[in-house]
C-alpha cells in the first residue's frame, strides 16, 4: 500500500488524501463506537467483570456455564425462539396482506397509508402503556368489547398461558412500517404482465401466485432477515409490560441479558450472552441467504438469486 501511494502523481494524492479526510468522521465514529466496543465485549466476554474491579481473565467459562449450567438462560432461549417462530411469520404474512390492501387505487388512499405507517415511528415506550390499557383484563378495550357479545376476555399478559401470544399480537402494531417496504415491491412489479395474465384469464387469485408473489419474493426476503433480527432483540415492549412475567412466561433473551449486565453488573457475562446471540442471528441469517437460491426470483436476470 505505502509503494502505492508513493506511485501515485501528486495530484492523485492529493484528491485520496481529500477523500480519506472527508470521510474520517465517520471512519473515527465507527472505530471509536462500533468497532471498539465489538471488540471490548469479545475480550470481555472470557472475563469476570463488574465494572467496579478490574477483568479477571477466566477463559470460556462464561459460555461454559451459560450453555450448561443456566436454566434461566435456557428459559430465555426457549421463550424468545418460541416467540421468533411465531411473530416472524405472522407479521410477513399480516405485513404483506396490508400492503396489498395499501395498493389499491382507492380515493384518499394516501392518508390510509400515513394512518398505517405512523404506528412505527412511535415511542416503544409509549405503545407499550397504550397496549397495557387496550388489553387489561378488568378495564381494556379488547374485553369490555368481547363483553358486550357474551365471551369472557383472557387476562393477556397477566395469564401465563397467554402472556406470550399477547406480546405477538402487540408486535403487530409496527407491521405498518413492514407494509410500506411491501408497498414498494408491488409497485415496481410492472402492470403488463397483470393484463397478459388477465387477457389469458387468469383470475386475481391466480395472478397473486403467478405474478405477485414471485416478482415479491426479494421483498419477502429483506423482510424476513430484517424481522428475524429485529424478534432477537425484543426488549422495551416486554420490560415495560410484563417484566418477563408471569412465571418467566415471557422471559425474552435480551430481559436476561439487561438484568445480568446492569442489575446483576455481571458485564462479563452478559457480553458472553451478547456474543451468543450474535452468533445465532449470524448463523440463521447465513441458513436464510443460503436458502434464497430456491425461492428468491429477481426479474432482470430471469434467475433466482444466487
């Protein structure tokens, strides 16, 4: 690299010089605040640290006792792989039913569309008390309405057996932002291939399967990678409403790491959880990119991804 630069006219120099220093605020963010802290949380992992004494380097003994000796860490593996399996394809499914609706060429359309995407630019926080409300068992919405036609409403969060479906139902509310990025993938689907198909009789039932889905399919793909990650990390919505409750019923990966990390102040342990997940998110993600040459179709090659 140094026989290079030093190859290079003055001019050229002076042009990648001007480069290199347009971007460094960037590049010294992303030393001092991504790539750093990666790094620390690596070393950090194979240590005993509390913040407070200096690291003891203890190997891999936090992962050893992680992966063997801690059923609260296999409880929150259990209970956030259970609730992956289901908000996942639920909101590809509810994400994609509403985009279509979002397409139609109705009058005002614009403002259903606003209505709908709104939900996910607002504070989880903020929807996490709305949703205590909308679905508490003595005074919510959803069972004062179930009431009014004779069916006895469940406790939602606060039943055991029905914490976790409550959580994947509230995590629908922000499908909205999922339906836009659909949105966009119908859009691009180009209308002759509609007409072709209804000229050959194709009824719309029949063009959803030939036509749509396939020309989606990338789309399906950016959001079920995008929505795996995201139903990993699921913390603010679950901390505020149930805490992990009732009876570890909703005890999510990311609750257990937040109490080891700054509760507990077991940093060294909880950077072992962190590393963890990374590695399942990286592995099913490489599954899902393996996986998308037998169902991905990109039209302008005429082939499935490769």
């Amino acid at each position: 690299m140094l026989n290079t630069w030093r190859q290079m006219r003055p001019r050229a120099r002076r042009e990648a010089l001007e480069g290199y220093l347009g971007i460094s605020p960037w590049l010294i963010g992303f030393l001092l605040f991504t790539l750093g802290p990666i790094l620390a949380s690596l070393y950090f992992s194979m240590t005993q640290w509390n913040i407070v004494e200096t690291p003891k380097w203890i190997g891999f003994a936090n992962y050893i006792k992680l992966l063997t000796d801690d059923p609260l860490f296999t409880k929150a593996l259990q209970v956030t792989l259970t609730y992956v399996a289901l908000a996942v394809p639920l909101r590809l499914v509810v994400g994609l039913g509403l985009s279509l609706l979002l397409n139609l060429k109705v009058r005002g359309m614009d403002v259903y569309r606003t209505i709908f995407y709104l939900p996910a630019v607002l504070s989880g926080v903020a929807v996490a008390l709305m949703w205590i409300w909308i679905m508490h068992p003595d005074m919510g919405v959803v069972n004062n309405l179930l009431s009014l036609v004779g069916i006895q409403g469940p406790r939602w969060f606060w039943d055991p057996s029905t914490a976790l479906i409550s959580v994947v139902i509230m995590q629908l509310w922000y499908v909205g932002g999922s339906a836009v990025i659909y949105l966009a993938g119908l859009q691009n689907i180009p209308p002759h291939l509609y007409e072709a198909a209804e000229m050959d009789g194709a009824n719309r039932w029949a063009r959803f399967w030939s036509i749509t889905l396939p020309l989606l399919t990338p789309t399906l793909f950016l959001q079920l990678v995008t929505n795996l990650i995201d139903a990993f990390q699921v913390f603010t919505s679950v901390y505020i409403i149930t805490g992990g409750g009732p009876l570890r019923a909703t005890w999510m990966y990311m609750l257990y790491l937040y109490e080891q990390a700054f509760q507990e102040f077991n940093m060294g342990y909880a950077s072992a959880m962190a590393w963890i997940l990374t590695i399942i998110i990286v592995v099913l993600s490489i599954i899902v990119f393996r996986t998308s040459d037998r169902w991905v179709y990109y039209e302008d090659t005429g082939e499935k991804a490769q």
